[in-house]
C-alpha cells in the first residue's frame, strides 16, 4: 500500500496528531445469526418478510456473518491500518423483548468483540441504537409511544454496565431522521408504517431516548465521550422565487435543525413546529422532555452523504429514490419536490459534492460552538466487480479522497474535527437495497464470505497508515 496509489502523502500530511481513523458497520446489516444464542426478533426481522419490501427479496438472516467472525472483522479494520471501528449493539440480541431481561450471550459476543479490537490496539466506538427496534416494543406502539425511549434508557445502561469499563465512546441514536420519518412517515424502512403524524412523535420519542442515555452514560462515567449520529445536508433552493426558499427553510428544518436544535439549545426550531402543527398538537411533549434531551454532548457524529436542492412546486415527495414504491418522508411537506442539480451521482442516485461537507462541518461549528465534530459515515456506493482477485472501484477512491480534502479544508478554517468514519468498513445487506447496493471498502461476496480489499480501501489504508506514521515521528 505505498506507491501505487497517488495522493495520500499530501493529504495525510493535513490531519493532526491524535486523529481517530475509522470505518462503520451497523449490526443488521453485517451480523447475520438473527436467530442464534437467544436474540430476539427486531422490526427488521419482520420487515423484510413482507413482499415487496426489499427490492432483491433478500434479509439480514445471513448478512455477512459477522456474529460467527469476530476475528475476521478485527483483522480487517486492522490490516487496513485504522485506530477505531464503530459498530453498533442489536438491542434484541442484548435484550430479547426490549425490557430488562439480558440474555448473556448477546452481551457476550459484543464484549468478546471490544476485546478483540482492543487486544489489537483499536478503540471501539458503539453505537447504542441503529434502527433495530425491538419487535416486542413495536407491538407496543413502537417510537410513537413514549415507553419506548425509557425502555432505550434502560438498555443504555445496561450496555454500559457491560462495557463501558473498556468502552469509552458512545452514540446513542444514528439517524433519528431516517428512524422516524423513514419508519413511520414514508415506510421506506422498518417497521414500514406511513403515519405522518405519528412519525413526529417518533422522532421526539428518538431525541427524548438520546437524552436519558446520555445522561445516563455521563451519570456512570463522566469520562466518556457520548454523541449523537445525525444525517446531515446542506439544503438548496432551485431558484430565488419565495417557495423554494420556503422549501429550503422546511427542508432544512426537519432534515438538520429539528434535531441538533433539541440535542444542543433544548428546543425544537420555532419554525418548524409552526409547519408541523398541520398534523400534530404535540401533546406528546411533556414538561422537562427538552431539558432532558438537552444533554450533555461531547461529540457531535456527522454522517455526510449528498446535498438536496428543492423547490415548492412538487415534483418528486422523496429524496431517496426508495425501490419499493415508499410514500414522502416529510410530514407536513408533501408539496415539496426535490430535482437534480446536474451533479455526478453515486449508484443510489445520490448527487456528489465534497465541499457539501465542508460546508456542514463549518455551519456545525459556527451554530453550535463548544462541541467537538466527528465524521462517523461518509461513502458511497458504486457498482464494484471482482476481476482476476481485485476490485478496481477509481469513483469510491476519488469521492473518499475527496471528501477527506474538504474535511482536511475544515480543520484548515478551525473547525474541532476529531475523526473520519468510512461508510462501510465491508459490503453488506442495504436496507430496502438488500445487496444490491456495495458501499464497502472491503468486497464481499455475499454468496462465500470472502472479503477482498478494494482499491479504494488500500488507499484510505495507506493514507492512515501515512497520517499516523507523521505524527507519531513528530
């Protein structure tokens, strides 16, 4: 990993001492073993036995076996030379009904992998909730009833208990945008519900579980770093004409501000409440709920993917090019269209720009001052082949490459960033994608399990390699 890719000794050379260096997986997606050791079932489970909800047909049963390869995952993230991997816990395999009840070898398997990761001087990163709901607690009402985010903090703790004698950084929701307005609103994503009304109650019910986990993670170790994983876009207006600025405003709104506002102020944007009070009476907000999500955070976990460009004219109600025929994701917006901007595009139709992310890392930082930045996802997926032992995949080089540059631009300007998080470590099952959709920097093929390194994670490798070799000869 040394002179055949060009580039990376340069950019190496713009990240500071201490820099974590990481990739990402979440647990459905890549553990398989849904019914091994006593997990419970997850909404995630269910979903994809309905027809027609995942485009290829397929499940998570399988994945890529990651439950049953401990090793195999470490000695990845380690030949590729990284300092961290994050990951995150399935709360029904840790608490099958999503109560109290622990079943020890879920907890098992996550504390045999924090070992494995530390034994090989790699920091884990977890990742408490990554929209594997408990199916039990989706019986019960789901994120729209308020139970479920005291049942969050109770699992919280009890990862914690387990762990967090090793584990010192913690996220405790990724996404709460997709949990809610995919889950509940569009159907895009488990549990497949289109209740516009009751997705906004989902995503308060999201922030308020933030809230008491991070205040009960911080209450058992005020040493740990916790965090909160939200997608980020910076938002476009078409043109200049009123209601595409107003659709940018409403975009931005419930995409970006609905949720770093309540993380970081304690209260939701005014603006959007207003828009919002189409569907809901928010009854559901109690007194103290912003209080209690205004807690402590440390780091705040930017995942960056594209950019939108709206206007107020209708046109497509999604911008996620769903294959399954979902309804809109924005409650209260459903006159809002999203059109292209001309941009080249990843193989989920996602429009490219790098400096996107320069310009998100710079908002965060001038808007919400005081808090360090992480980027914990950042890829893209492309139609990657295996040829002769390799995978030559030059468009996912160039857009990690990319994207590391304008991070590189944002610490240039001041920005605190304190790590970069590939998205995905490996290929794996793609949400309503199945696997369909690569994002991997590790080729896997989903029919024998063996894992290749494609070119683009032999680059990002040699540049961390290059960037932790500087620093730690200064």
């Amino acid at each position: 990993m040394t002179t055949e890719f060009k580039g990376a000794a340069d950019l190496a050379a713009r990240f500071p001492a201490g820099f974590t260096w990481g990739a990402a997986t979440s647990s459905y997606q890549v553990e398989g073993a849904t019914g091994a050791d006593g997990r419970g079932k997850s909404i995630w489970d269910s979903f994809v036995n309905e027809p027609g909800r995942v485009v290829d047909g397929s499940n998570g049963d399988t994945a890529i076996d990651s439950y049953r390869n401990i090793a195999g995952d470490v000695a990845t993230v380690k030949a590729l030379g990284l300092n961290s991997y994050r990951f995150s816990l399935s709360w029904p395999r840790i608490c099958p009904d999503g109560d109290g009840r622990v079943n020890p070898a879920g907890l098992r398997y996550y504390s045999d992998l924090v070992d494995a990761l530390l034994a090989e001087g790699i920091t884990p990163w977890i990742t408490l909730y990554h929209w594997d709901l408990p199916q039990a607690l989706e019986d019960r009402g789901g994120w729209p009833v308020r139970d479920t985010a005291l049942r969050f903090a109770d699992f919280a703790l009890i990862a914690h208990t387990a762990l967090g004698d090793r584990v010192k950084h913690w996220i405790t929701v990724n996404e709460p945008w997709c949990a809610a307005f995919l889950g509940y609103a569009s159907g895009e994503h488990a549990p497949g519900r289109r209740e516009p009304a009751e997705s906004i109650a989902a995503a308060h019910h999201l922030m308020l579980a933030h809230g008491l986990a991070a205040r009960a993670i911080k209450a058992a170790d005020p040493e740990a770093t916790v965090s909160i994983g939200i997608n980020f876009y910076p938002v476009y207006a078409a043109t200049d004409a009123p209601g595409d600025l107003d659709a940018a405003r409403r975009v931005d709104g419930v995409q970006n501000r609905w949720f770093t506002d309540a993380a970081l102020r304690g209260a939701y944007p005014e603006d959007v409440v207003e828009d919002f009070k189409a569907l809901t009476d928010f009854e559901f907000i109690l007194d103290g709920d912003m209080e209690l999500i205004n807690a402590p955070v440390d780091v705040l976990s930017v995942n960056y993917y594209s950019r939108f460009t709206v206007t107020g004219n209708g046109g497509s109600a999604s911008a996620s090019a769903a294959p399954t025929g979902a309804g809109s994701a924005w409650p209260a917006n459903d006159h809002i269209g999203f059109v292209p901007a001309g941009l080249p595009v990843t193989d989920m139709g996602w429009e490219i720009e790098p400096s996107g992310l320069t310009d998100v890392l710079t908002r965060l930082h001038g808007s919400y001052p005081g808090v360090g930045l992480a980027v914990t996802e950042n890829g893209a997926a492309f139609p990657d082949k295996l040829d002769d032992g390799r995978v030559k995949d030059p468009e996912r080089l160039d857009y990690v490459e990319r994207h590391l540059a304008a991070c590189a631009d944002a610490l240039d300007s001041g920005v605190p960033l304190v790590g970069y998080f590939a998205w995905s470590l490996a290929d794996n099952f793609e949400w309503a994608w199945g696997y369909t959709k690569r994002f991997g920097l590790v080729y896997v093929d989903f029919e024998t399990g063996e894992r290749i390194v494609k070119d683009s994670g032999r680059w990002y490798g040699d540049l961390v390699r290059r960037a932790r070799t500087n620093r730690e000869a200064e």
